[in-house]
C-alpha cells in the first residue's frame, strides 16, 4: 500500500484505510506506550489515543515528515499527556504486566540463560522508568524504533543539537541508573575521569 | 581540561552513527589515548543490545475495533456542511442585531432589561426566560458599511447571549427578523469542547473570535477552524485537546470555565463595556448586513480553508 494513497484515503474519512495503518503500526505504536506507560492499561489508552489524533489531524498533516514520523509523534504526545494528566508512575506494574505477558506464552522452567536475560530486561525497563518522559521517548525512539537524530527532532520538534544532547544525556541517566546496583556497569566509571589525550600518548 | 563526560555526546552520537565525517576521525583521535572514552563507548553497545532484547509486543486483541468504536463516538467531528452552518449562524447574528437594533429604534432610551414594554416583552418570549443581554453591551455595530458589520459582528466586542443559541424552541413569534435564520440553531450542533485554561479566552479573543454564549460557569467562544488549528498548537492546551483543535473542519465552540476565565469581555460588568461612540451607533441605527446574503461570504473563505 502505498502511503500517499493510504494518506489520501484517510483524509477522505475511509475507515478501511485506518484498519489498513493500525495492522500496520499498532505493534509498533503499541510497544512505544507500553515502554512509556509502563502498563497494559495505560498503554491501550495512549496507543488507541495515537490512532484517535491520527485521524482527526490527518488533514492538518502536512506531509514535512515521513507518515511513521508523525506517527511516533503522536504516539509520544499521548503518552505524554497521558502520564501528566494522572501523574502516573510508569514504574512497578509494568514488569508485572510484561513478565505476565510472557509468562502466558512459555510456563516451562527457565535456563539459566533465560533468567538472567530476563533480570537485564527488567532492570532495563526499570530504569527507563525511572528516566524524566522527555528522555524516556527520545532513548526509545533512538533504541527501539531506530529513528535517525532528524526523524526524532522532525518528530518531536526539537533542535537537532537538542536530539544529540537529550539522547546523550539519557544514555548516562539509565547506564548510572543499572550501575547503581553494580551488576551490569562499574560504578567506577560514573565518577568523573579526565580524558588527556597527550598524557595517554606519551605512554 | 576536557572530562570523559564531555565527550559523552559525541560518544553518543559516534555509537547512532550520526556524526559527520570530520567529527568522527576527531573523536577516533580521541579514542586511540583515551581508555575511559573507549570504556564509556563500549557501555554504550551493551545498553543498545539490551535494548535490542526488548520485545516488540502485540496490541491487545480487540484493539483496532475498540479505536474504532471510539471514532464512532465522536463522529460529529466529521460532520459536513459548514458552510451553510456558517451562513445560518451569521444570519441569526445579524438577526440579532435587527431585533435588537429596532427595538432601540421604537424606544430610544428604554433599557429592554426592563421588560415594561411590548418590544421587551416580545425580545422576551422569543429567546426564551434566561438571561437576556444587556443590548447596549450585547450588540455593537458599525453603520459605516457591511465590511465594517462584518468586522464588528466577529469582533469580541460583539456578545450573544447564549440562551439564543441554546434554546432550540425559540419562536419566531413577534421577530420578524429571526425568521432569518430559518431554523432554531442548536448548540448542539457545533462540536465543542471545553478548556479548562484562562489563557485560551485571551488567545482566542486576540484572534477575534466572538464570545458565543455565555453563562454563570462559562464563557464560549464561536472558533474558526483555522483559529482552531492555531490553539491547537498552543502550549495552553493538552494534547487530547490538540487532537480534536486540529481536526475540525468547520466552526466549532470552545467552552472555558469562567472562574479561569480573564476575558474582560466575559467578565466585567456590562455596563462597563461600550463607549460613548460605540453606543452612539447602535441608537436608532438600520444595520446594513442582509442575513444571508452576499455581505457575508467572507465567512466562507474563513471555513472553507
């Protein structure tokens, strides 16, 4: 399907053109809310939100970014919004819904290869909680989604300068958050260290 | 004295493959001597695999029917016809301003709020028993020309009284004029949506949209879809409320709470608002707009767009 089509369908209000798009994104679209709600519950609501704004604002979409773009604009936005408005703590039942999610595929015993897989993903997720929202969404549409640094600033209308920072920025917030416990970085290494190149050379 | 931290960015950047040719042999420069830089940037691998480990996840079963339903709910969204919509709500301002215009005419200096003559009492059983506006606020017009009307009647000096437009059983008894309208004009008709912040009512009376109705707790704005659209991309609004702003099509009411509401307009006490010139025009004044007519198409232009 191609998306000048699928874009025009939708401005003609043709439903079946939106079934088409959530076959489309919805993982996608859902995925992203349930990494920054951390809940099924919240996340259905800023997942279904995101399609809802897609709709209504399809005739303003001006086409200056990619359809996928947008579509990881909104998606943010809602969460967003859906976090402030009840100030929601995205952290604590998430893992519990994942885990449950999971769990209900595959109830056999873990190796323990699996366990500690599963220790990593949770400490992950755990610590994205932890982030501030705004870094929250840019990390996961840099890690998760691969956008480029441009797609994340045309999608979140930032500066490119401020994408490159935030997403810095956020990496040290969760690498400190994971090292705080020392199973997965070296604490060591969040202190302060000089880099001097000529010092080194000289070795 | 550079710190690893401040190279972080750059690291950052180097990992996401988004630094440019001269950036990159820069930081590879750095790199080579710097075991801690090349530390940091190998955390930086291990965070991106372990976010590679994450899952994408299925919607829940349902969902695209339940987004669905909830488009269903809101359909009067995409409801057509603004245009004629337009015409008619200009038409029963203008309306308004006909009745009102010549009930000054027949009693120069008779304040209608009195209800001690005929005019009154007929202004009165025609909009209903709720609160009827103070005319000498309600309603200024220029009678220098149907632009200037034009002008006027979208301005927010202009104010309708709301029990006009919500009372749907308003009678053409007695009005000759509101026969105009050709048919009671719901307020239910309109989408509208309520935003619970003060700054909204001064956006949109700074873009010059019209107080459309008003009562204890709110005041309502009548709003262009290109007003809309420009709310919508205010920082006022939550995001939600940014979905509907910049989706509609055609007119639509903004209600705001009036406790937060700093609309002067809204606010004040009516007898405040018009200044002696002001007033001078409305005094026995036969306004020039013909409801309906070709006066007011640049209403069309305004929805159309």
């Amino acid at each position: 399907m191609n998306e000048q089509e699928l874009i025009a369908r939708l401005r003609r209000g043709d439903e079946t053109a939106l079934a088409e798009l959530m076959r489309l994104y919805e993982k996608k679209v859902y995925t992203l809310c349930f990494r920054m709600c951390g809940n099924a519950e919240d996340a259905e609501e800023a997942a279904q939100d995101t399609f809802l704004a897609l709709w209504r604002g399809i005739g303003s979409f001006r086409q200056e970014s990619s359809l996928a773009t947008w579509i990881y604009r909104l998606a943010s936005n809602s969460c967003i919004d859906l976090l402030r408005r009840g100030r929601r703590n995205p952290s604590g039942p998430s893992l519990d819904d994942e885990e449950q999610m999971i769990d209900a595929v595959d109830t056999a015993p873990l190796p323990q290869q699996e366990l500690e897989r599963r220790e990593l993903r949770d400490r992950l997720c755990e610590g994205l909680s932890a982030l501030p929202e705004e870094y929250r969404a840019i990390l996961l549409l840099r890690e998760n989604e691969g956008l480029s640094y441009a797609e994340i600033a045309s999608a979140l209308t930032l500066e490119l300068g401020t994408v490159k920072s935030r997403i810095s920025r956020a990496r040290t917030l969760l690498r400190n958050y994971l090292s705080a416990d020392g199973n997965f970085f070296e604490k060591a290494s969040s202190k302060v260290t000089e880099c001097n190149r000529e010092e080194m050379s000289a070795k | 004295m550079k710190t690893c931290e401040d190279y972080m960015p750059a690291l950052s950047a180097f990992a996401d493959g988004e630094l440019n040719e001269e950036e990159k042999a820069a930081l590879l420069d750095h790199l080579e001597g710097c075991a801690s830089c090349r530390e940091k940037l190998s955390e930086l691998m291990i965070l991106h695999t372990m976010f590679e480990e994450l899952p994408e996840l299925d919607a829940p079963d349902g969902f695209a029917e339940r987004v669905l339903d909830r488009i269903h709910e809101s359909a009067p969204v995409q409801t057509k016809k603004p245009r004629r919509r337009a015409l008619r709500t200009l038409a029963a301002c203008a309306a308004l301003v006909l009745i009102v215009g010549a009930a000054k005419t027949m009693l120069p200096g008779t304040n209608l709020l009195g209800a001690t003559s005929d005019s009154a009492a007929q202004y009165s059983d025609t909009n209903g028993a709720a609160s009827i506006p103070n005319p000498e606020n309600s309603v200024v017009a220029d009678d220098s020309g149907s632009d200037e009307t034009y002008d006027a009647l979208w301005s927010d000096s202009v104010q309708y009284d709301g029990a006009y437009y919500s009372d749907g059983e308003a009678s053409d008894t007695g009005a000759e004029n509101a026969k105009e309208s050709e048919e009671p004009l719901l307020r239910a008709e309109y989408l509208n949506i309520r935003v619970d912040d003060a700054a909204a009512a001064e956006f949109l009376s700074t873009n010059g949209m019209s107080v459309y109705a008003e009562t204890e707790e709110s005041v309502s704005f009548l709003v262009t879809p290109a007003v809309a659209h420009a709310l919508a991309g205010e920082s006022i609004v939550t995001a939600a409320e940014a979905d509907v702003l910049s989706g509609v099509t055609e007119l639509m009411v903004v209600e705001i709470p009036k406790e937060l509401s700093t609309d002067t307009a809204a606010d004040a006490d009516p007898g405040d608002e018009v200044s002696p010139e002001e007033e001078g025009n409305i005094v026995g004044d036969t306004l020039p707009v013909q409801p309906g007519g070709e006066e007011i198409t640049p209403v069309e232009d305004e929805v159309s767009e």
